[in-house]
C-alpha cells in the first residue's frame, strides 16, 4: 500500500506540472525551499533558533518522502535530522507550494495572453469598486479601471456589461494587472474596426483623432481604395454603423465623421462641423487660423463649453481662432 500512495504522489505531481505548464523541477525546487522554512518554524516552536543555510531539504519525486538533512562544510548531503512528524508538516506544505505554483502559473499565462491583446477590445462585466478604481472581468481575469481611463458619462454598476480597450499591463504592488480604459481613443477605432468591414480589410483608415469621452469624438477618415467612400463607409447605411459605436460608448456621445485632406484650410473648416459654409484664413507661420463663420452658425462651430472648436484644435494641430461673418464676435482657442 505505501508503495502506491508514493506512485500516485509522483503520478500527480507530473500531471500538475503537465497541466499548468510548470517543469516538475521548479516544483521540486520550491517545494524543498518551503520545506526549509517550514522546519525552521517547527524548530522554533520548540524553542530552537536554527539557521536555514545549515540545511539541506530533500524531496524526493519518485518515492515522495521528505528529509531535512545537515549540510557538510562542502555544501553537500549530511545526517538526516528529520524530526519525527514532520511527514505531516512536509505535506501540508507541498500541498500549499502546489496550489500556490498554480496560481502563479495561471496568472503569468493571462498575462502572456493579455499582453498578446494590448491594443484590442474586450466585452465585459463591472464586478467590484476597488476605492477610485473600477475592477472588471474580461474573461479569465479581472481588469482595473484607473479612474483616468473612466468616461465620466458612464454611470458604472456592479454586473454592467460594457466594452473595454485592453491599453497596458501594468506593475502595482499587487503584481502585474492589465489596464482597461473606456476613455481612451483607440476605443472609438477599434469599435469602428469591428463594426465596419472597411476598416477591417484596410480599405478605410483612420488617419486623425480627437476625442473627450462622454461628450464628442472627432474623425478623420481616408480610403486607401479606388471607390470607397470612407465617411459613407464609417456612417453606415441610415447611419447604423456609427449609431452602433455610439451605442457602445453609452449613447450620448457624438461622433463626428470626416473625411481627411493634406488640405489645411479644408479639413480644419471640415473639422469645425457640424457647422457649414465656413471660411478658413491661415498663417503657416504661425500655424494659426481664423475661421469665418456665418453668424447663425457660430454657437455651432464654437460647441458647448468651446468643446467642438477645442476638438477642432485637438485633431488639426492647428490654433483656430472663431469669427462672425456679419458680427464681432470671436472666439480664441490656445493651446
């Protein structure tokens, strides 16, 4: 009987090590380096101070035993010291260095795994606040949410589906973990990469971006193929297309769609929609432009709170300066 518990020992400490892709020797090594601290601590108990380096602990992976053994001056295998009972305490602590190695296994695999989807997006579900912190399950791990990486028109719950841009793993002093943002630009085009199958086949692309999530996001699209109309690819058919990113960004925020043109003066009137019929003044030196808007069209071109100018900014690269084609009225924007 005890020669069938030992195979079964060794029989399941190579299944482990198969499954979890871990080397039966790291387990081994471990093993033996928990076996040293767990008998200084029973010596301790005892009231003895030892010191590890005077030891030597042996697992032995075809029998499955356990000795601690003293260490001769030249580093080798002396007396077995093994106190009686230890088998039990040997165990338990094989067993806690087992389930331990899984664990580190199994996250340092999602990790590799996660790392190979940096920069892509993933469905899913809000399942804990962690302080400022929103933590989520994105299928076979949990992802933070900075609060920097939060839209501020999401109004998070606990078991809320959403979609996150898987941006970074990143160290903390809990390990590694993989960082998720609903804020970050990359969100908005790899929600159009899978709505519309121009941007997967590479027939659109996206060539500018601005965006400040929750309120409005700013494109500017090209085709890289003969007869593909890269704004009318992006909106959709009745606007589906896009009305299926703004559902997915929490339904209020606003995509505008534009076509992009090494034309200054014509992608930044472009960039200030949805206002129209607008007039753009540039100083090259400067990198500056006054843009002249007819007057019923300025609240528009301005946007709530300067938002549409300043993303107008923000995608250009260039400082817009708003004008009033009948009326004094204008609006700076500076960096």
């Amino acid at each position: 009987m005890p020669a069938q518990v030992r195979s079964e020992f060794a029989l399941a400490l190579n299944q482990v090590a198969s499954e979890r892709n871990i080397s039966v020797e790291s387990i081994i090594a471990t093993i033996e380096e928990a076996l040293l601290m767990a008998y200084r601590k029973d010596r301790s108990m005892s009231g003895e101070t030892v010191e590890v380096e005077n030891f030597i602990a042996k697992a032995d992976l075809n029998t499955g035993e356990f000795h601690i053994y003293l260490k001769k001056a030249d580093g080798t295998i002396g007396e077995n010291i093994t106190p009686p009972g230890f088998g039990r305490i040997a165990a338990q602590t094989a067993g806690q260095v087992l389930r331990q190695k899984i664990r580190e296994a199994e996250k340092k695999a999602v990790i590799e795994d996660f790392t190979q989807r940096i920069g892509t997006i993933a469905p899913g579900t809000v399942v804990r606040f962690d302080g400022p912190n929103i933590v989520a399950d994105i299928g076979k791990a949990e992802a933070v949410m900075p609060p920097q990486e939060q839209n501020p028109m999401d109004h998070y719950r606990l078991g809320q589906k959403l979609t996150f841009y898987i941006k970074e793993i990143r160290e903390s002093n809990r390990g590694q973990e993989v960082i998720i943002s609903r804020a970050s630009e990359n969100l908005v085009i790899e929600l159009f990469r899978k709505e519309v199958p121009e941007f997967q086949s590479g027939a659109v692309e996206v060539k500018l971006i601005a965006r400040e999530a929750g309120g409005r996001t700013k494109l500017a699209v090209i085709s890289t193929q003969s007869g593909v109309d890269p704004v009318g690819a992006s909106v959709g058919q009745k606007g589906v297309r896009v009305q299926s990113v703004i559902n997915e960004l929490g339904g209020n925020e606003k995509v505008d769609i534009i076509q992009y043109t090494e034309d200054s003066a014509t992608l930044i009137a472009a960039a200030l929609a949805p206002a129209k019929d607008i007039e753009v003044i540039l100083d090259e030196k400067e990198q500056s432009a006054v843009a002249i808007v007819p007057d019923d069209q300025l609240s528009l071109a301005i946007g709530r709170d300067g938002q549409n100018v300043r993303l107008a900014w923000k995608l250009t690269k260039w400082k817009i300066d708003i004008k009033g084609k009948n009326s004094q009225t204008t609006e700076n924007v500076a960096e």
